[in-house]
C-alpha cells in the first residue's frame, strides 16, 4: 500500500507522544491501523497496546480494520491481543478488577432519563419538550462532570443556573439512593483510584505502554486526566483528531483539550494529515473557505487528491416544498447518471425535519432509510410510550411483581393520577397500589382498570395492541392534550403513532416484536451501526439523517438541505454570535460528499420570511 509522506511519518513514530491532525478523508483510520502493525513489527508486544475509540461500534471496526492489515501481511492463525475498547469499557474494566464494579453499578441511560423525568414532574419543572429537557439536562450534567467544573459556576443550555443547580443536587441523591453511579461518576471513580493510589496505577501502567486514541477532539477533562496517568512515565501517547469536527460540545467534548495537549507536552511532534482522498477539488475549495472562519483551530491547508469535478450547487428556494421538490428532481438526476440511491444522503440539522421529507419523497416514489425512520420512532416519547405498554403487558405476574421502569413510564398517560412516589417504593405491584388506595374507590377502580387494559393488550397482535392503546387505553387523548400543552403539531405525533403500528405488523407476536426493537442498534442509542456499512442497504434507497449522525460516513451524493439562520446555525447560536460548533457542524456535512454536493436554503418558512444563514454567504463566495 502507497502512503503519502505526512501519512508514513505518522506509521512510523515509535515512542514519546505525537498528535495527528486528520482532516476528512485522510486516511486515518488506514493510519491507526498500520502504526499498530509498525509497532509490532519492531517488536513491542501486542498486549502492551491500547486502542481508545468513542463507540463500540467504532473499537469494533478498528479492530477488524487492523486484522486485515495484518493478515494481508502475515501467516494465518497469529494472534494479536491488542486491546479495543471505549473509554467507558477501558476504565469499567479496571474498576471491575480493581474495585470488583459490576454492571448493576451503572445507571443506564435510560434510567438516567426515567429519573431527570421524575424530578422534572415532582418540580413541577416548565418543561416544552420531554425529550429536549432530557438531552440538555443530562448533556448539563455529563459536561459539568466529565469536564471537573464547579457546579456553583456552570452556567447551563437550557434553563437557569439555580434550576439546574437544585436539579443535581436531586439526581445526585437519588443515585445513592439507588446504589448506583452514572457513566460519568465511573470516569471520576477510576481517575481518583489511579490517583490516590500508586500501586495500582504502576500495574496498569505496565499494562498499557503504548496507548492510540481516535477521535480526540472528542475527548473530556476526566478522560484526558485519566489517560495522562495512564501513559506516565514514557508518555508513548498518540493521538489522531480534528478540531474541526469536534462538533459534541453538547455532551462535554472539549476540542481545546488539543491545544492542552501541545501545551502539556511541549516536546511533542505535531503531523498533518492534510490530503482529502474522498472529496473533489471543488468541495474541499468550499469546505476549506468555510472552516476558516473559525478562529480557535489548527491550520491544516486540506488539500483534495481528486480533481474538479462538478461545482456544489447552492441554491435559495421560496419555500421548502420547493427545495424538497428540487431534492427529488436531483436525485433522479443522479440516478440516470448511474448513481445509485445508497449512495445519497440527504442531510438535516434535527431529527423533526426527517418526517418531512421522507414523506415529500415518498409522494415522489423516492424509497429511502431513515436515521429518524421506522427504527429510531421507538426514541421518541410516542414510540417509548407504545413500547412500555407493550412490555408492562407481557409481564408474566403483574399482581406480585411490577417492573417500576415501564409502567412508570406510562402510568399516568393518560392521567390516572397515580403518585409516582407509590411506585418508587420497593417492591411495588398493581396489588399493593390497590392496597395504598383503599380506602378511595376511584382509584381502585383506575389501578383494576389499568390491570384489565394490559391483559387485553397481552392477549392482541402487534398492529392491533397499537390501535388498543390509542383507543381502548386513552393515549390519544393524552397526546392531543400533550399537543396543546407543548404547542406542537398533533399530526407529528399521530404519524410516530402510525410508525411504530407498521414496524409492529412486520411481527405474527407481541414477543417477537419486542424482541427485534429490542435488538436494534437505535433502540439503546448506539450508534448508526447500519450506516457504517452501506453496502446492507437496499440499492434502491437513499439516506435521510442528521448532520450528526453522518459523521464518519460518506456518499457519492450529499444534499445539505433547510440551511437558513435559526436552523444552521440555530437559533442559539445565532442570539449568542458564538457560531464556531455549529460552524464545525455545518463543515462535517458538506465534507460528506465524495462527488456531488448540493446546499439549499429557503427563504421563508411556515410562511414567514427567514435569513439566510450566515454560512451559506461564507462558502458562495467560491462559487
């Protein structure tokens, strides 16, 4: 295999610490790969070599990636323990051995979410959107966490410092109320037992002598800290990044950890990977007059190994009917150009405008896989909810026994006005609520009738249990009143309704249905796994996703699509001046497209006039 100049140096460093700044489409994953074979080959022991990625997904392929390497290059059945994992299962393993951690230590990010929600309800906290109080919240708490920083002085996303303040203080305690820590908690818990003791940390020093991490611009304060010990004395640190796709700010990545890195490591070698082997010319021109707007980076001059090809069309429209109209047009342009729809991707900046537009091109008969489709419906409120009934149903002996986490969940949607408080209690099942409420046979009545509800749903096919809970049950009520109450469209939810009755008539049994969400990759918010690998997808079938949710993928085509201020960059950004994550956001994108690439705006919205967005005035001036 050829390597460039930039791309060799990189391969060949053997001790000491590097920082590898790797802009999109420069190999390096080829790169990680290949250094892990250098090092072996001038004899560093493979067990002595830790990999760190940021998903499993991504320390999966990494690991599969560098057994091809080696295989190509060596007899068949060597072994090569080298060791893959995430942050999270590096240090949950030592604190596994350490400190004898189990699983059942760890909060889930669901029950994470189950307890912000309660303490929202008991609060009486002014929540517009479950799901974004829920997000902002817990990304609140992962930064102030994960990033060592005073809680008195953290000035949160989405609500007031005191709120924010009194809603930690209530999570804190309700996790040891529980017994358990959070994921950020384990990161702290395995920085101060390195910290504090220096035995254990000369062991797991001597474990790990050559330590490579992907993604470092990614990175936390307390990831970082633990790592830096990790890595004493030799400091054989390699890290490969790019501070202008740090775009997780949200949940605490701090990209100016790399420029603490030069400063920690004054003697450090700095490498540029600086060649785009995806991107044409024409799309590596505009992406670089974009990014350069930013003023806290490094300056890489990304230079394209293709050339022209076809200038990026970016185009206002009226309104987005007819930029989506325009969408459809385009895509069946391409694929009489011999394009095919796998490798298009229609890219957007939130989940809620995915609806939208498969539905648009549906109309069109443009087929297309969603990241917001039939699978992830079962993230939003609607499809948790249907999902919760479905399971609170199938539990064998609900009288003795009641599993707190579903029926919780939905225990007064709609209102039956239950306390959550009985259902906290240790232990609790529908008889001993009945008991709780004996002496008021309204709420005997609710709890008998809730009982009789989930027999009924027990006993229903998938398509058909949908239609109960809606009907029979009372939850459309409950979402027209949600509707009201949230100022949002009733037809959005009623359609996340829709979705999740047609992924369950895919099932002959309520088992098997859950069991299949239950196996699906967005079910328990990893990754875009199917996304990783395009070649599963049908030919016939384009993608629709979130600019977030592209990160580490490509496509022959991308269409970047509702690029107005408010949007991209949003309406914060946009009220603060501060545009350099949503810049880096925007720059992800567009530097997803191999060939074609395609940026609209419209200029006016629901029927209002919108702005035009600050970055598309950047990148026309290279067109």
């Amino acid at each position: 295999m050829n390597f460039n100049k930039s791309q060799m140096e990189a391969i060949s460093f053997m001790t000491g610490q590097s920082m590898v700044l790797a802009g999109p489409g420069s190999g390096k994953t080829t790169v990680i790969t290949h250094r892990i074979k250098h090092l072996i080959e001038k004899g560093v022991a493979p067990d002595k070599i830790l990999v760190i990625t940021f998903t499993k997904k991504a320390a999966e392929h990494m690991k599969e990636k560098f057994l091809q390497v080696m295989k190509k290059s060596n007899a068949t059945g060597v072994s090569y323990p080298v060791a893959f994992g995430t942050f999270h299962s590096v240090y949950f393993k030592i604190l596994r051995i350490e400190k004898n951690y189990t699983a059942k230590n760890i909060l889930r990010d669901y029950e994470k979410n189950q307890i912000l929600k309660e303490i929202a309800i008991r609060k009486r906290i002014n929540v517009r959107s479950m799901n974004d109080y829920l997000s902002n919240t817990s990304g609140d708490i992962s930064n102030v966490k994960g990033n060592m920083l005073p809680i008195n002085q953290y000035c949160p996303k989405s609500t007031t410092m005191e709120e924010f303040r009194s809603i930690y203080n209530e999570y804190s305690k309700e996790l040891k109320l529980q017994g358990k820590i959070d994921f950020d908690d384990m990161l702290a818990d395995c920085f101060s037992l390195l910290k504090e003791n220096p035995s254990i940390l000369k062991k797991w020093q001597q474990v790990y002598q050559y330590i490579l991490i992907d993604e470092f611009q990614d990175i936390n304060m307390i990831q970082y800290q633990v790592v830096r010990l990790l890595a004493e004395p030799e400091n054989n640190l390699f890290i490969v990044g790019d501070d202008d796709q740090s775009i997780y700010g949200f949940r605490g990545a701090c990209p100016k950890l790399m420029f603490k890195f030069g400063q920690d490591f004054n003697d450090y070698r700095e490498i540029i990977l600086n060649i785009n082997y995806r991107s044409t010319a024409n799309i590596v021109e505009i992406s670089n007059l974009l990014i350069k707007n930013n003023r806290e980076r490094f300056v890489k001059n990304i230079k394209a190994e293709k050339r022209f090809f076809k200038d990026p069309e970016i185009k206002l429209f009226k309104n987005q009917f007819e930029e989506l109209e325009n969408v459809a047009k385009k895509i069946k342009e391409l694929n009489k150009q011999g394009v095919p729809s796998k490798e298009i991707a229609v890219l957007v900046r939130n989940n809620a405008q995915i609806n939208e537009i498969e539905k648009h091109l549906m109309n069109r008969h443009i087929k297309s896989k969603s990241a917001g489709g039939q699978k992830t419906v079962y993230k939003t409120m609607v499809g948790m909810d249907i999902i919760s009934y479905v399971k609170a149903a199938l539990l064998k002996d609900r009288i003795s026994t009641v599993e707190n986490i579903n029926l919780v969940r939905i225990i007064n949607k709609p209102a039956r006005c239950i306390s959550r408080n009985v259902l906290s209690m240790e232990n609790m099942s529908l008889l001993k609520m009945k008991q709780m409420y004996i002496h008021n046979r309204e709420m005997v009545n609710t709890i008998e009738k809730l009982n009789f509800d989930l027999e009924m749903i027990k006993k229903l096919k998938p398509t058909t249990a949908v239609t109960y809970i809606l009907k029979g049950v009372g939850y459309e009520k409950y979402l027209y009143e949600y509707a009201k109450e949230n100022k949002i469209k009733i037809a959005t939810l009623l359609e996340h309704v829709e979705k999740v009755r047609q992924d369950g008539g895919k099932f002959a049994t309520l088992e098997q249905w859950i069991g299949n969400v239950e196996n699906d990759c967005h079910t328990n918010n990893t990754c875009n796994s199917k996304y990783k690998n395009n070649e599963k997808y049908s030919e016939d079938e384009i993608n629709i996703m979130t600019m977030h949710s592209s990160k580490g993928l490509e496509f022959e085509a991308v269409f970047v699509i509702d690029v107005i201020q408010g949007v991209i960059p949003t309406s914060k950004a946009v009220l603060t001046k501060d545009y350099e994550e949503e810049r880096r956001v925007f720059y992800v994108a567009i530097t997803r497209a191999k060939k074609y690439l395609y940026v609209y705006g419209v200029m006016e919205n629901l029927g209002c006039k919108v702005e035009e967005s600050i970055f598309m005035q950047e990148i026309v001036k290279s067109v």
